[in-house]
C-alpha cells in the first residue's frame, strides 16, 4: 500500500525532472543518447520522456505498486520528487515500460512497469565526484567509489550526497542521502547483490497549493516560496535487500528478491490556499502532521526453464510475490489561518499543534503466476499468465473496531509479436490488475487516507520499425481504473471509472552525424463514466492532459567532440482543475538548452554541464496532483551546472 505524499505529485514531475535529477552524474551520462524510447528515462542528474515514475497513460505506476528492481516485483514507496523514491546512492537508471519494452517483462501492470537498475560494484576500483551548483542557491557533492573483493568475482561500493537544495527562491532544505551495495558474480549469469541506502530530508520548507471548487483559474504568480517561515518538514527515506540469481541444471533459472522500503515523516506540512477571489485573495489554511509512516516488506521468488528446439524458444515461468505493509496516518491538526494573497508571505505566528491519535492501517499480499512464453525467430513472440491473488487489508481507526476488507481476483495477461518485414512488427496485449489506488490529498476531509485495491484493465496495440539508429513505435491504448477524487462532501472516494484511451508515439533517430534526437508524444482522451447518484463531477478527470509531446535533441560537434549542445522542448495541453470541469490549466510549453564539455584531468575524464530551464521566461502554474493542486513552476530562468570526474 502506498504512503502519504502531501500533496501527490502527479504531472508536477514531467517538468521538475527535467531540471533537477537525482543522483550522481558519471561523465559518460546522456539521457538522449542513452534513450531506448521516447517513454522515460533517468541516469543520474537527466531526465528524460513523456513519461515519468508518477505519470504513465495518465494514471501513477507507483502508488499503483507497480515498482520493480532488476525486473523482480519490489513494493517501493517514498515520495518521487524532489529525490526518490529510492536512495540515488543505489540507482544508476530508471526507465519506464510500456508499449513493446513492457513485453520482456512476466506478469505485466495495466498502469505500467517503473523498473530501478541498481549500481554495480563490480570491475575495477573506481571513485566519481560530483560537484554542482544551481539554481538559485542549491550547492552540494555526490561522491561514489567501488573497489573489487575476491578477485573479479565480487565487489563493494556505495556513496554519500550532502547538499542544500534552493528549488524555488526561499524553497529549501538539507539534502543526505548515503547508499553501499555488495555484489559477487559465479560462473554464468549466477550471483546476487546486498544493498541499503537511505534519503534524508531535513528543514524542509513546505510549498503553497492552490485548490478550486467554484472559482476561475487565478493568474499565475511569481514562482518562489511563500508559506510560513515556520512550516517545515522532515522525511526520511530508507531501502535495503537482496537480489539473487542460480543457474540451475535443466536449463532452469531461480531468481528471487526481497526488499523493505520505509517512508517516514516525523514532521510535515500542507499549505493551502483555497478559492481565490478575483483579488487572488485566498481561504488559507494550514494542516500538520505528525508521525506519519509506512513500511513495506515485499519480494519474489521466480523459477523459469527456457529450451530450445531450432527457432523455436520455449519458456515456462513460476512466480510467488509477496508483500505486507503497515502504515500509519491521520494524526494531524488542522488550523484556519484567515486569508492570504496569492504570491505573498503571510506573517502568521505558528499555532500550538494538537494531534490525534493515527490510523493503523496493515496490508498483506499474496500473488502466484504461472506463464508460458514462446519466441520463435521470424515468426512470433506470444506469451500468457495466469495469477490467482489474496488481498487482505485491516484498518484500525481510533475508537472503532479493526475493518477487513479481502479480495480474492483471479488476473491474467497475453501478448503477441509478430514481425511483418525485416524492419516492422506489430504487437497486442492485455493485461487485468488489482492495483493500490493511493491515497487522499491534503485538500480532503479524509486527508493520508489509504484507499482500497482496484480492479485495472488494459489494452493496447501497436507497431515498432527498426532500422539502424531508427526506431518508430506507434501504439493505440486503453486503461481503465476507479475514479478517485474530492466530491462535494470534501471527502475524497469513488465516484466512477477513469477510462483514458489514447494514442502514443515515439521516435529515436540519429539523423547526421553527432546529432541524436528523440520525439515522443502522448495524445489521450480521458473520460470519467460518473457513478449512479453522484452529482457535480465532470466527464474530464481532474489533473489530466489532452496531450504530452517532447522533442529532444543532442549535438556532439564531429570536429570537436569534446563539446556537445542539448535542446529539449516540451508541450503539456490544457488540464482540468476542478471537479466540475468548470476551470483549466491553461496548455504550457517549456524549453530548455544546454551544452557539455568534455575533457581529461590526470589522464582520467571529466565533464562540465551547464544547463538553462525555462528559457522562454513562462510564468505559469503547475498541475501538482489529481485533485487540481497548483503550484507556480516552473521559476524564470533556471541555471544550474555541475562538474563530474572519473577516476
């Protein structure tokens, strides 16, 4: 079950990712050049995609518990941005899977695959510094080593992050994040890693939300920090497990992880600022928490046999998941603060908190699979699975008896490539899920609230051409999910079904020499089917865009390597912002330029990264979450850099 961000994320991320990342950036890191797809990708301080960790097809992959580590299910929570949601210290990439790159991957998510490559210890010794600056008055270093042990055969490495974090003016906090990982490698593909990290947030300063019920959409205002000297936060973030992996005789493969993941908030904040009147004078309140919580324990154990008669592949996959979480919410504390003016400080003094007693809310999980792939070279990729599934979740609300909710699905998936030509295929799949539904935002009377397990569908086709550095997908999708949002009553619960069926494109191209460009593209119709006997919702989800487009481009100039330009631009359409569908977001563009240079420091590399966001100077607002949260996002003129070596 998914813990508490306050407020969801949500859309927020397509943007901020592009501006800040987070993890230590080897010299070799480009996100373009290293881009599979045009659907989401991270590697180290990049980002890049129409996708992103919290944002696939419009609905959240990981709240939906959708995470997966090296390809084995792990259930991660933490929240996603500004760092997360696992440790950076421990992640070398992250990349999102959908469409045809979803279909490697056994028992598949209707909401999409977010799937963690951890670091490797292994190889030779090795030390990557990180020094950046930017924007504003963020500073701060990463610092990663590995050394081998035993030979060739196993290794150790980790690293340490400390910096001050300016996001926005006066939007800052002390950043630690610390990581170690332990590997050894066996003859073949055999072997298993250890790792723990942990992320630390502290001084955190909270960022005004702006909600509508009945009001038009404000202006935007300048984009800095501007709640109350005294809201602050605390977060600490903390991952560890194992991986491991046994070629056994038969032509059997054994892979199992297991892995706990913690999001603890000691202290933490909202600020809200509720239907600005045409003054952009705000209700204004402020709700604090205390002591929120959530711990997961999950894990897999996967055994698959793979035989092969001429082109024929045939593969048999058994898998048991597990997972079981214990959360606690809802000790918070409300205060009326008056009003306030949209863009302003207020000098309100800090009340006196009084808190009640949490929720204890406790998840368990069982899932078993069973597959059955065939690749027959040239002709046809086809795999299916069956997983019968035990959901059982107790909530423990204070004064009242503990309530257990239990469902017992039966899902399955099937899927089907076929080649066309020597350049194109085509492909098909469906998927059926029982995945989390999150949790309610700040702006809810139910507010942290874990909502129950929903039954998910998908559907999609599509066809990829592949020729040398090209690469086209073109897919049509379908997904279904519950619709979860802040009805008339301010509390946030079902209200119908959010179908979003769409259309998604992606292109990566190396047109000339030294220039690599990647195009993506997301044109969706979302629509809500509104259940019997609610009144005042739309038919459009809030939160969600018509359309996601990006254009990426990377130029290395042949005659002086040493040096490369990047240009990203990136379209958001319109976004509801009320429940009613009565005020939108308007549709945003934002672009980015930077350049690399590359050279040697004591015959070791090095580059130095300077990049500009929001080189146009837009001065809008930024969709934060599925209930119409607005924040003012991005600021003007973003400049940050860095300096990274390999030694």
């Amino acid at each position: 079950m998914k813990t508490a961000r306050h407020p969801d994320i949500g859309l927020f991320l397509v943007l901020l990712v592009l501006a800040r990342g987070a993890s230590a950036q080897s010299t070799e890191a480009n996100v373009v050049t290293a881009s599979a797809d045009a659907f989401g990708v991270s590697i180290g301080v990049e980002a890049l995609g129409v996708y992103s960790p919290s944002q696939v097809r419009g609905f959240d992959p990981l709240a939906a518990g959708n995470g997966r580590i090296e390809g084995l299910y792990a259930d991660v929570l933490g929240q996603v941005i500004p760092y997360g949601p696992l440790p950076a210290r421990l992640v070398q990439d992250t990349r999102i899977r959908v469409g045809p790159a979803a279909a490697g991957f056994p028992f598949p998510s209707p909401t999409g695959i977010v799937d963690f490559n951890l670091r490797s210890p292994l190889g030779g010794a090795g030390v990557n510094p990180t020094i950046y600056v930017g924007p504003y008055g963020t500073s701060g270093f990463d610092l990663d080593a590995h050394a081998p042990v035993a030979g060739d055969h196993c290794g150790v490495g980790g690293g340490i992050t400390r910096r001050w974090d300016e996001f926005l003016p006066d939007v800052t906090q002390f950043t630690t994040d610390i990581g170690i990982l332990a590997s050894c490698k066996a003859s073949g593909d055999s072997g298993g890693t250890v790792f723990y990290g942990r992320t630390t947030e502290t001084q955190q300063a909270v960022l005004p939300t702006v909600y509508l019920t009945t009001v038009p959409l404000p202006a935007p205002v300048d984009a800095k920090g501007t709640a109350p000297t005294w809201a602050r936060g605390t977060v600490v973030m903390t991952d560890y497990g194992g991986l491991f992996r046994l070629d056994a005789p038969a032509h059997w493969t054994l892979r199992a992880g297991l892995f706990r993941s913690e999001y603890d908030q000691p202290n933490a904040g909202s600020d809200l600022l509720l239907d600005p009147n045409p003054s952009a004078i705000a209700e204004h309140q402020y709700v604090s928490y205390a002591d929120q919580f959530a711990g997961s324990t999950s894990g897999e154990l996967r055994a698959s046999r793979l035989t092969s008669a001429g082109a024929r592949q045939h593969e048999l996959i058994f898998t048991l998941r597990v997972r079981d979480v214990t959360a606690r919410y809802g000790s918070f504390d409300e205060v009326d603060l008056g009003t306030a003016l949209l863009g302003t400080r207020p000098e309100v003094p800090e009340p006196a908190f009084t808190y009640g007693p949490p929720t204890h809310d406790h998840t368990r999980q069982w899932t078993a699979g069973l597959a059955y792939a065939l690749h027959w070279r040239e002709a046809i990729d086809f795999a299916a699975g069956v997983e019968p599934v035990r959901y059982e979740r107790t909530i423990t609300e204070p004064g009242f008896a503990p309530v257990t909710e239990r469902e017992n699905p039966v899902l399955y998936y099937g899927s089907l490539g076929i080649p066309i030509t020597a350049h194109w295929s085509a492909y098909a799949a469906l998927t059926r899920g029982l995945e989390d539904s999150g949790l309610a935002p700040p702006s809810a009377t139910n507010r942290g609230q874990l909502l129950p397990a929903g039954r998910t569908g998908q559907e999609e086709v599509g066809v990829r051409y592949t020729a040398g550095t090209t690469m086209v997908v073109a897919g049509l999708f379908s997904v279904r999910k519950p619709y979860y949002n802040v009805g008339n009553d301010g509390n946030y619960s079902w209200l119908g079904t959010d179908t979003h069926r769409g259309v998604e494109l992606s292109l990566n191209a190396e047109p000339v020499q030294g220039l690599t460009l990647v195009a993506g593209a997301v044109l969706m119709s979302p629509e809500v089917a509104v259940g019997s006997g609610v009144e005042g919702v739309g038919t459009a989800p809030v939160g969600q865009p018509r359309d996601i487009l990006q254009l990426a481009l990377d130029y290395r100039f042949p005659s002086w390597r040493q040096y490369s330009l990047d240009f990203t631009v990136t379209h958001q359409g319109a976004v509801p912002v009320r429940l009613d569908d009565g005020a939108y977001n308007p549709a945003q563009t934002i672009v980015n330029l930077g350049a690399r240079y590359r050279f040697s420091v004591a015959g070791h590399s090095a580059t130095i990264r300077i990049q500009v966001q929001n080189l146009t100077n837009q001065k809008v607002w930024s969709v934060i979450d599925t209930s119409g949260g607005l924040v003012p996002y991005p600021p003007l003129h973003m400049l940050s850099g860095y300096l990274s070596a390999d030694f």
